[in-house]
C-alpha cells in the first residue's frame, strides 16, 4: 500500500516536470508561443515556478498528515503547462478545445490550497462555500468553451471546435472576462477576509492564520493586470513576470508556515521539563501563553472537591465553569479519571489541531507524573511509617522482655543463689563438707546462668539506656572493646528511645568489626548533633577495604538506620581504616520518654 502510494506520487511528479520543461522546449523549436509571453527569461520563470510547487508539494506529503496539499501543488503545477500547450495542439480539433478549457485550473487549485492552510482541508463554511464557488465558476468556463467557443482560424490559428454546439466566435472572449471577473472577486474576497482576521486577531493568529500575506497581495495585483490586459490588449512589459513570481510564494509561504507550527509543537514539549518536579498551575499557564505566543491565554483546572473549574489562582470561573470570550477558543483537556483543565486560547490556534494535540499530550503528561510522583511518594512515606511503628514495636517487645527477665527469671534466679549461700552455710557448719562441695558447684554453675541470662537481657535491650543515658551506654560498650575507644558524646538531653537503641547497636557492630576483622589498634566513636539530625561517627585505625555488601554486617546496620528515617555512609581505603559515619534524625517520632 505505502509503495503504491510513492509510485503513484514518483509517477505524478514526473509527469508534471516533464509536461512544463518539455513545453518550453516545444515552444522554443516551433517558435509558437501562441499569445503568452516568450523569451528565455519566461522560460526560466515558468519552469521555476513548476519546480517550485513539485519540491513544495514533495516536502508538504512528509510534513502534513493529509496528503491533499500535496497533490493540489502537484495538480496545480500540471495544469500549469497547460497554458504553454495550447497552441501547440491547435491543429488537433479533438485536443485544443480541452486543453484551453484546463488552462487556468491551476488557479483553482492554488484557491483551495490557500484555503486549506495550515492543516490540509477546509475548515470553515465560508472556506467550502469559497472553493464550491470557484470550482463552479471553473465547469461554467469548462464547458462553455467546449460547447460554444469557435474562434476564426485566422484569430486563433486553429481548427474547427468538433464539441461545438453553438458555436460562436466571441464565446471565448466574453468566457475568459466573466471567469477573471470572478476570479479576481473571489480572489480579492479572500484575501480580504484574511486580511481583516490578520489585523484584528492576535499574534497566534497573525503568524499561524496569515503566513504568505505577500503572495497573496501580488496574486491580487497578478490577477487584476491579467485581467486587464487580457479585456483591453494592454501589453504590461516586465510587470508580467509579477503574476508567477506571486504565485511561486505560495507554497513555500504555505510549507514555511507549516513547519512555523510545528516547531511550536516541538517547543510544546519542553512543557514537560517545565512540570518535571510538580505541576505549578501558575507557571505552566505561563510557559504554555509563552510557548503558543498567545498571552491572553488563561488555563482553568478541575476542582473535585468543588466539582468546578478554578483559575490558577484558585479563584471561581464565571460563567459557569466553561468561560469564552469573543474571539477565543476553549479545549477540554480530560483522562481517564475525569476532566483535569480548560485552555482557552486563542481561536487561530484552532486550525492546528496536531498543535492542540501536543499541548493536550503535554499537559496530560506532565499531571500524570504528578499523580504518579504523589503516589509513590505517599507510598514511601507510609513505608516509612510502616517500617518505624515495626521498630517501635519491637522496640517495646524488647523492653518488655527485658524487663520480664529482669523482673521474673533474673530475680528467682538471683533469689535461687542467695538460698545456696545459706544452704552451703549451713552444710559448712554441720561439718558435711561433700554437700559443702555440691552446693558451691551448683553456685558456681548458677552464676555463670545468671551472667549469660544478663548478657542475653543485655542483647535484647541495653539496660544502660533505661538506667543511664547514650552517653554511659557507648562508654560501656568501650570498656568491653578489646581495642582501646575515644568516646565523645555532644549532644545535650535525650533522643528518641528508637534511635539512642539505633546508635548503640550500630556503634557495638562497628566496634566488633574493628577489633575482629580489622585489626584495629584504637578507635574513636563521636556524637554530634545539629538541628534535627544527630551525626555518629566511628573510626578506626584497621586495614580498611570495608564496603556494604549483601549478606553483611554493614548492610543489616544501613537497613536499621533507614528504617528510622537515616542514611549511612562507608568511606574505607585498604591499609588507611575505616569512617562509618550515620546521620539519624534527631525527632523520628512522639518517643517513648517524656
């Protein structure tokens, strides 16, 4: 399908470069020119002109989605040669009369490409009343001269008209004035109209609406001198080469104006960019205004809570929430979910509706990844919240296991060894001194019971936190550190009970990695706080080559760093130690201490 279309396209543009060269080339050899001009600047001219509209037609079936500019360029520059073959063909009586009845089709269809500018079709009633008209008027002049035109051979130099009816030897002259005659007031009435839009309407519609007002103006002037050279004989010398040059602007003016909008949609794009972080109602109807070069333009955004329109601003749209003014367009701008904004703009900007589309794509773009940045950051955030109430909780379990073991099974078994102190007591004094030696084995073994109950209680919640501060629970730890440890503790008052357990915790890994894998000789812990947040920063003088790696220890102390809202980094060089430095903030919720 596509490579029939490109052959038939191939094949058209073909036939219409060699129909205007081929009839220059004609003309020159036979030296019959009939009553158009001659000479090889008119060639040049006439040939350029053709070459103008194929190029044009060319790059305009790439760059516009229909493909009926293209084709009226290509028609236009085919019925263009049509002019120069005339008198070539007056001695075929059964080609001529055809051949002069197309000879100004061309301006037809240069009349319809004007009025589908920018976006390929007619738009508007006056536009297809305009182009009936002129094609109307085209048939009327068609058949008359089929019908009644019989010209004197010594006037034309030609053969009888075989399709004659009526014939008459003043039909073609009488034909060709009432033809100019509504060509040159159609022509003038739309360029008029264009004119009068040009001036009133503002800059969108001045660079969007009214292109090529050059080309149209010489037209004007072009039709006007050939009319009437052609009723009173006036010979108009150079001025004649004013007509082609007019119409050789159009498609150009038409294409240049084309990629004016289509560069506009590419600046639509960065609308994005603009929205990339979060969509600031004030700055995108600003940027879009800029953009579209429409300043009056105004972007009204769906209130759902109010089901109405808001401006900006956030203020109530009068007129019932779907406002237009005179000369302004509004488009609704909706996505699954319901309406999102009005944009109401100019209404030159209506005739590019790929425009439009792209400031549609853009806008539901950009409130799209709103939408989705809000979610994803509600999601996290009740991550987050999620993750810190599971360590609260543990937090708490761990209290209280702690407390129940300190309270329940450490008492009873603090109470068991005072009951075998006065047992072996007792046994020493009755002089039985083999139950002597079992009691104080059974208080040995009690004891060491006791210490590891301790110990374990110690794992599960450090006790020196509840009895004591951050500052005695890091002091402690250094104490039982085989590797001698500076401690410094800055802050002043309490922190939150889930991040002085965070820091204890990660500070004992950090100092059991030093003293186990690094070989460390000393270390430094230091506590700082600044604001909201409290910096941990532990030292040591090891081997170095530390990293967080899956599986690890540093990994597990980033994960329960995180969960409270931090962040964790590891600088370590091989032979030069390690810095493990942890930033928690200070406030992670309502704490468990007053």
């Amino acid at each position: 399908m596509e490579g029939g279309r490109l052959w038939l396209r191939a094949a058209a543009v073909t036939a219409t470069i060699a129909a205007n060269v081929l009839a220059q080339v004609f003309s020159a050899l036979t030296d019959d020119y009939g009553p158009r001009p001659q000479g090889l600047g008119w060639a040049i001219v006439f040939v350029a002109v053709a070459l103008d509209y194929v190029v044009c037609a060319v790059i305009a079936w790439r760059a516009i989605r229909s493909p009926a500019p293209g084709w009226l360029m290509v028609g236009a520059a085919f019925f263009w040669a049509a002019g120069a073959w005339y008198p070539l063909t007056r001695d075929l009586g059964w080609l001529w009369p055809l051949v002069e009845g197309v000879t100004d089709l061309w301006a037809v269809l240069v009349g319809i490409l004007v009025l589908t500018y920018p976006g390929g079709h007619l738009v508007s009633r006056f536009d297809r009343v305009v182009a009936y008209t002129l094609s109307g008027a085209f048939l009327v002049r068609f058949f008359g001269i089929l019908l009644f035109s019989s010209p004197a051979p010594a006037d034309c130099g030609c053969v009888a008209n075989p399709y004659a009816i009526l014939p008459s030897p003043d039909a073609d002259y009488w034909l060709g004035v009432a033809w100019r005659v509504v060509g040159v007031v159609l022509l003038l009435t739309v360029a008029g109209r264009l004119a009068v839009r040009w001036v009133t309407s503002s800059l969108p519609a001045r660079r969007v609406s009214f292109v090529m007002p050059l080309a149209l103006l010489l037209w004007c002037y072009g039709t006007v001198q050939d009319s009437v050279s052609f009723a009173l004989g006036w010979d108009s010398g150079w001025l004649q080469f004013v007509p082609p040059i007019a119409i050789g602007l159009i498609p150009p003016a038409y294409v240049g104006g084309v990629f004016y909008a289509r560069g506009l949609r590419s600046r639509v794009a960065d609308l994005v960019i603009v929205a990339r972080d979060k969509v600031d109602r004030a700055l995108w109807e600003s940027s879009l205004a800029r953009t579209l070069h429409d300043h009056s333009l105004r972007v009204y955004w769906w209130d759902e809570h109010r089901r109405a329109y808001r401006t900006s601003a956030g203020d109530a749209v009068p007129d019932g929430g779907r406002p237009e003014r005179p000369g302004r367009s509004t488009m609704a701008i909706d996505s699954d979910q319901g309406p999102i904004a009005l944009i109401e703009h100019d209404v030159a900007l209506s005739q590019d509706d790929r425009l439009l589309d792209a400031v549609s794509s853009a806008l539901l773009l950009s409130v799209d990844n709103d939408r989705l940045r809000g979610r994803l950051e509600q999601t996290i955030q009740e991550l987050r919240e999620s993750r810190l109430r599971i360590v609260e909780e543990g937090y708490l379990a761990r209290r209280r296991l702690e407390r129940d073991l300190h309270d329940g099974s450490q008492q009873q078994l603090v109470s068991l060894a005072i009951g075998l102190r006065i047992a072996t007591t007792k046994a020493a004094a009755a002089g039985q001194q083999e139950l002597v030696r079992d009691l104080e084995k059974a208080s040995a073994q009690l004891a060491d019971a006791l210490r590891e109950l301790r110990e374990l209680a110690r794992g599960i919640h450090p006790t020196v936190l509840t009895d004591g501060d951050l500052r005695s629970a890091l002091e402690e730890l250094a104490q039982r550190s085989p590797t001698p440890v500076e401690v410094r503790v800055e802050p002043a008052g309490r922190l939150p009970d889930v991040v002085e357990e965070t820091i204890y915790y990660c500070v004992s890994e950090c100092l059991a990695n030093a003293a186990k894998h690094a070989g460390a000789r000393t270390c430094a812990v230091v506590v700082a706080r600044d604001g909201d947040a409290v910096t941990v920063t532990v030292k040591d003088d090891g081997n170095g080559g530390a990293r967080i790696e899956p599986g690890g220890g540093l990994e597990g102390l980033r994960d329960r760093v995180e969960t409270v809202g931090g962040h964790v980094e590891v600088r370590s060089v091989a032979g030069l130690g390690t810095i493990v430095e942890l930033v928690l903030p200070a406030q992670v919720a309502e704490g468990s201490r007053p």
